[in-house]
C-alpha cells in the first residue's frame, strides 16, 4: 500500500468525522441567586454595649448577602424602653429593616398590639408601618382600620379608615 493512499483515507475519515459529527451542545444554566447557609430551629441575637437588643427566632432560616429570610419568624426588639415583639409567617431581614407577611401580630409589653397580613418595621426609626387593613388592641379598647403607622419611640399612631370601640370607665 502507497503511503499517499494511507493518508489519503486518514484525511478522508477525519473530514468525515469532522462533518458528520457535531459537538455535544451544553447550555449554561444559571441557578440565581445561591444562599451563604440554611438553619433550622434557630435563634439570632443582637448584642451592643448596653446589653441584648435584638432576638429573631424562626424555624427556617436563610442567609443570602444581602438578607435573611425567615419562616415563622419571632422578631423581640429591646432597644427602647417598652419591649414589642412581631411574629409573621414570613420575614426579610435586611439591613435595619424587617419586612412581614401573614398573620403578624405586634405586642407591646404596655399592652398594646395589633394584628394584620403584611407590615414593616425599621430598626432605627421604630415605625411599624402596614398598608392593610388591621385589628388593634389597646387595653379593652378596639380598633379597626386600613392602614396604620404606629411610631414605638414616640407611642404615635397615624392611621386611615378608623373604627373605634372605647370602654369608658365606670366610677
């Protein structure tokens, strides 16, 4: 056998090979955004010179690099004089500012507390703010609306479309 014929048959397989098979065609993927860590169970404190000022609790929680998201979450926040606690079903914890889903209920150790669906608290002002429609308590006294701001530093309430039950006292 001629070399030239040999070399001829290998340049004719490989261009056959060249033209006939095509490369395996692999898509990217992308997975978005990939959380830092997952707990369960948990329980986040706060600490600061003067002593403990924040406590998440949640049952599942994930930390992303700029959040944490909470399933069943139990926000207590000590850093003013009257101590208010939050719990929701969902929460987004990021920065100074905590942002609620489904069935919150807001308490303060004064007894005042109100209960709605979707609300927002930030650290630094301490304003609770929810755009829908609410339920508060504030000793026997009921009230009813559809937007509330409730500013825990200075005890204000700003609120739209209120109903109000009022005890009066006997004497």
């Amino acid at each position: 056998m001629n070399i030239s014929v040999f070399f001829s048959a290998i340049i004719f397989a490989l261009s056959l090979i060249f033209v006939l098979f095509k490369p395996l065609n692999i898509k990217q993927q992308n997975f978005g955004e990939i959380p830092v860590f997952e707990l369960m169970d948990f329980k986040l404190m706060e600490l600061n010179e003067k002593g403990l000022t924040t406590v998440i609790n949640g049952d599942k929680g994930t930390r992303y690099n700029d959040r944490y998201l909470v399933n069943n979450i139990d926000y207590t926040d000590n850093t003013k004089e009257y101590l208010a606690n939050m719990k929701a079903n969902e929460g987004v914890y990021r920065e100074n500012v905590i942002d609620l889903e489904g069935d919150i209920v807001y308490t303060r150790e004064d007894g005042i507390s109100f209960s709605t669906e979707k609300a927002s608290y930030n650290k630094e002002t301490n304003i609770v703010v929810s755009p829908t429609s609410y339920i508060a308590y504030i000793g026997e006294n009921k009230v009813t609306g559809s937007y509330i701001e409730y500013n825990n530093a200075l005890e204000t309430t700003a609120s739209k479309n209120v109903t109000v039950n009022y005890k009066l006292k006997e004497r």
